[in-house]
C-alpha cells in the first residue's frame, strides 16, 4: 500500500528533472543560436554530466569547440562519439572539418572517404568533399561533389552558396603587360609583354615574350615557364628566358622553385635564379614563409641572398649581399585586393637589369592592387619607389591584362 506514492513521488521527481533538461537544452540551443559558443558548451557539459550516453550533447560539444577554435577539445569529443559508433558519418564529417579548417587536408580526406564509403548518398558527405576541394583549388571536383549534393537534397541551401562561391577553371590564358622605370639618372625605360599559357589545376604552362627599352638600348626576350602541384602539398616550377645579344637585361635567366602548405596556415617557398648578364653572372636565392590569417588577408616576407660574378674587368661587389622584403595582401571587396610592402637591400625587383650591378642598400616601397572584373576578365595593376644609397632612385609603374577562357 505504501509503495504507490513512493512511485508517484519518483515519477514526478523525473518528471521534473525531464522538463528541467529540456529547458536547459533549448537554452543551449538559444545561446548557440546567438554565437554564445562558451556559455552553450558549458551548458551541454553540464548535461552530459547527467547523461553520459547522450551522443547529441557530445557532438554538440564538438561542434562548438571546433567553432571556438579548441581544434584538441573538438577531436577528443568527437573521437569519443566514434569509439562508441565507428559509422557514425556525422561524427566523421565533423571531425573532418576540423582538419580541413587547420588545411591537414590529408587527414580530412581520409576521413571523409570512411564517410563517403559508408554513406554515399549523404548530401552533407558530399558537400565535405566539395569543400575540401574547394580549399585545395580543385573546382572541377569541388563542382561534381556540389552537384550530387543538389541532386540527392534539391533544396540543400549551403551546396547553392557553395556552388555560388566556385570558380571554375578557365584554362586558357592570355596576359598583356605594360611597365615603365623612371629613373633619376637617365630617361625613362619601358617594358612590354604578352604571355599565354595553359593554368590547369596541376600542370601550368606558360609561353612569353618580352620588348625592353632602356638606357638607349633594345633587347627582345622569349621563354618557357612550367608548374606542376605534386603530392602532399607540393608545388614544383622552373622557366628560362632567353634573349640573345642583350646588354641591359640577363641575355639568359633560368629560375627553379619549390612551395609547400606548412601547418597552422603556414606556407613555404625556395628559388633560385641563374642572371647570365653580358658582364657577370648574378646567383639569386629567396626563401620565403607565408602567413594566411582569417580570410581574406595573408602576409609574405622573403629573404634574398645574391653573388655576382665578373667576367670582365675589376670585381667589384662580387660576394654575397643580403636583402629582405615583406609584403601585406587584403582582399577588401570579393573582386578587389590590395597589397603595400617594403624592402630593403640591394635586390628587390622581379625584373633585374644592369643598373642593378654593384654594390648600395636601398629602401622600396611597393604598392598594387588585383580586379577581378569577371571570371574571365582581370586586371593587375602595381608601383614601386627605390631609393638608393648612391643617390639615386626609381620609380616603377605598370599593368596586366588577362583574359581566360
């Protein structure tokens, strides 16, 4: 007779405890809704205290800490959700993400296939996988695995944002370029060139010619320029110009390089470059490391180390000199990028030429922007102001024009 109300008291007591949850929970759910990311995971924590079993509240601790950046925290959880449900796609995507935001592009991709493997017909698999291409360049693939997403969820509103932000590859391209050096010494000097080439995703060839005049002379330049993206994260090129009889630029220049995604959105790059001008050999080698914060901003700074070697008359500044720049990119508008750097030392211009030779400092500043007027259509436009140790200075100015198809 005694144990009816001990039941009704039990019930009611869970009864009480249920309701209390679900308003935790929608209060969660609230503050995730307002971005209150800290105060939502400690309220699900909270009620996984409760409720240890409860797979939703640790995928939502793992979500929240991937959007808090707590990348360790997010993995743990989510590697918790996994031991306990291997297929759990959902979990698998998660954790996929998390890699992808950290550009471990590798990992996420293995990830991803388990998924994939496991639910093909998953749109969200699908939309991982376009995104994953997408951040690595590849929009081909990026646009299949939109497409398949649609086809699977018609109304899918993030693949139709995504398939929005693609840019298919035009590969064809044709490049029309303009510069001119005003120099404090002597008359003006222009540049013209015209380059075409194909830029696919993996392999890039490009084809160029170049017109100088300067310092009352004329030189006529053609050459070959070839990249290819190798296997985990590398990028390959090498080129040669040559422009026989050429006095005021390297009659033969010849350049190798290397680039590698680095971790925590880091990137490397190694050149060299071989100068044969008609009075000396110029050795120029450039590391440089790359910063890509939130997009859309990165920074560069390169080091420069060059020799030069005399084959005629006395030698002077034929050791090595020293030389760094750094430069800040911020796309301000989606179709509009800015860059400013500086540099010193004595070699900071793509295009060397004879008046390069010797031995000063300088200061540059470099200023430009890039407009991508259409995706067919972009125009490059950028400046420069060296001043040197020996009293005199340069002014640089010129613009790009290209066309894809």
């Amino acid at each position: 007779m005694n144990q009816r109300p001990a039941c009704l008291i039990l019930c009611s007591l869970l009864g009480t405890l249920l309701v209390f949850a679900q308003d935790e929970e929608q209060a969660a759910r609230r503050l995730t809704t307002d971005q209150h990311f800290a105060e939502a995971r400690a309220l699900y924590e909270k009620l996984l205290e409760r409720d240890p079993q409860n797979l939703d509240y640790q995928m939502w601790i793992a979500r929240l800490s991937a959007w808090m950046k707590d990348y360790a925290k997010s993995i743990e959880t989510y590697d918790g959700v996994l031991a306990r449900e291997p297929r759990n796609t959902e979990a698998l995507v998660g954790k996929a993400y998390v890699f992808l935001w950290q550009h471990h592009y590798a990992e996420a991709g293995e990830l991803l296939a388990q998924a994939e493997a496991i639910a093909p017909e998953d749109p969200d698999v699908q939309l991982a996988l376009a995104r994953m291409c997408h951040y690595q360049s590849q929009e081909r693939a990026a646009a299949a695995h939109v497409s398949k997403a649609l086809s699977l969820d018609p109304d899918n509103a993030e693949a139709k944002d995504l398939r929005g932000e693609l840019n298919p590859p035009r590969p064809v391209e044709v490049r029309l370029g303009y510069g001119q050096d005003r120099f404090s010494f002597t008359s003006p000097g222009n540049m013209g060139s015209v380059t075409a080439g194909y830029m696919g995703e993996r392999n890039q060839v490009e084809l160029q010619y170049e017109e100088w005049s300067r310092f009352d002379q004329r030189a006529r330049r053609a050459g070959l320029n070839l990249t290819r993206k190798a296997g985990g994260g590398w990028w390959l090129r090498a080129g040669a110009m040559l422009g026989p009889g050429a006095v005021v630029v390297p009659r033969g220049e010849y350049t190798a390089g290397v680039s590698h995604a680095l971790p925590r959105r880091f990137a490397w790059d190694m050149d060299y470059r071989l100068m044969r001008f008609h009075v000396a050999d110029v050795h120029l080698v450039s590391p440089a490391l790359s910063y890509y914060f939130a997009k859309p901003s990165w920074v560069t700074a390169t080091f420069y180390s060059s020799w030069t070697n005399w084959r005629t008359g006395p030698q002077p500044g034929g050791g090595a000199h020293q030389s760094w720049g750094a430069q800040y990119y911020r796309q301000v508008a989606k179709p509009v990028t800015l860059h400013v750097g500086y540099a010193r030392g004595t070699e900071s211009f793509e295009a060397v030429s004879v008046d390069h030779l010797g031995v000063f400092q300088a200061n540059t500043y470099v200023a430009g922007a890039d407009l991508h007027i259409t995706r067919a259509y972009s125009v490059e436009l950028f400046g420069a102001y060296q001043m040197r140790s020996n009293r005199t200075h340069q002014t640089s100015f010129g613009v790009n024009f290209t066309v894809r198809q």
